[in-house]
C-alpha cells in the first residue's frame, strides 16, 4: 500500500525534477541569447568596418583583394558560431539525459523494492512469478542500458564529424582566400 507519506515525497521529488528541468532550460537560453546578442554586435562591428574599408576602394583589384579578405574571416565566425550553439544544445541534452536516467534508476528501485514488499505478503508459489516480472525488469534495464549506450556512441560520432567538417570548411576557405592573390599576382606579371 502506498502512504499519504510516499506520496509526498514522490511530488516533492517530482517537482525538484521539473525545477532542474526548468532551471537548466532557463540556463540554455540564457546562453543562447548571450551568445546571439554578441553574435550580433560582432557582425555590426564588422559591417561597419567592411563599409569604411569598402569607402576606401580606388580600384578594382583593391575591392578583389578587400573580397577576399573579408571571406575567410565571416566563414570562421560563421563556423565559431554554429559550433558554439552546437555546443550548448549539446550540453543541455547531456544534462536532461542524467535527469532522465536518475528517474529511472530511481523508479526501477522504486518498483523493485515495492516488488519485494509485494512478494512477502504474496500467497505461496508466486515466487515463479515475482522472478519473471524481476528477469522483465533487468531484460528492460539491460535494453535501456544498450540503447542509451548506442545514442551516446551515435553523438560522439556526430560530433566527430561535426568538428571535421567544421575544419575542412575553414581550411578550405583559407585555401581559397590565399590562392586568389597568389592567381591575381601571376596575371599581373603574365601582363
């Protein structure tokens, strides 16, 4: 039987759950916002510097030099930016992940040691199935253990290739940015 007591206790633990759900959700967009509000002074900065270097131009192959040298550094913003909101979606999933296996660790022993107060009481030869039921819950918990373990692989994987794309794009920019003076110096003496 449950008691007016373990109910309590179950709300109150139910509501510390959704408060540090709440709290690391808070926490996230907090980080979020920050990260976007100086996301976007950066990138006023940088237009407004880009538009007085633009002012300055006195020829063309000055504006294709000043092109060139303002890509690399807007795709290595680009790629600092989505790599750090990457980071923090990242972050606040692990967080909801342990909450979500404390709840059920705590819940398997919950029903676990309920199971056992069940089974005391329980009329003789019912102990077959009082087995069973604790052989489905550790056959749940070992699928749970492996799927979890799984999605924890998959991340990691997805995060490798996050981060290797993400330095492929650079260097590839930063190849790009210092083949382009290189070609336009080789016209010239070709000329």
């Amino acid at each position: 039987m449950t008691t007016p007591e373990q109910i309590v206790a179950a709300n109150k633990a139910n509501i510390e759950t959704v408060l540090t759900l709440a709290n690391a959700a808070f926490a996230s967009a907090e980080r979020l916002a920050a990260l976007n509000l100086n996301t976007a002074r950066a990138v006023l900065e940088d237009s407004v510097a880009s538009a007085k270097a633009l002012l300055a131009v006195k020829d063309v192959q000055e504006l294709v030099a000043l092109q060139t040298s303002l890509a690399q550094p807007l795709v290595e913003k680009a790629v600092a930016y989505s790599r750090s909101v990457y980071e923090i979606s990242t972050q606040t999933q692990e967080e909801f992940s342990k909450l979500f296996e404390a709840q059920v660790a705590e819940a398997n022993k919950n029903f676990t040691s309920a199971l056992d107060k069940a089974a005391k009481s329980a009329p003789a030869g019912s102990d077959v199935a009082v087995a069973a039921v604790k052989s489905a819950i550790a056959a749940a918990n070992s699928a749970y253990d492996s799927v979890s373990k799984a999605a924890k692989q998959v991340a990691e994987i997805a995060e490798a290739n996050v981060a290797a794309a993400t330095s492929a794009t650079v260097k590839a920019v930063t190849a790009s940015t210092a083949a382009a003076p290189a070609a336009k110096s080789t016209k010239k003496a070709a000329a």
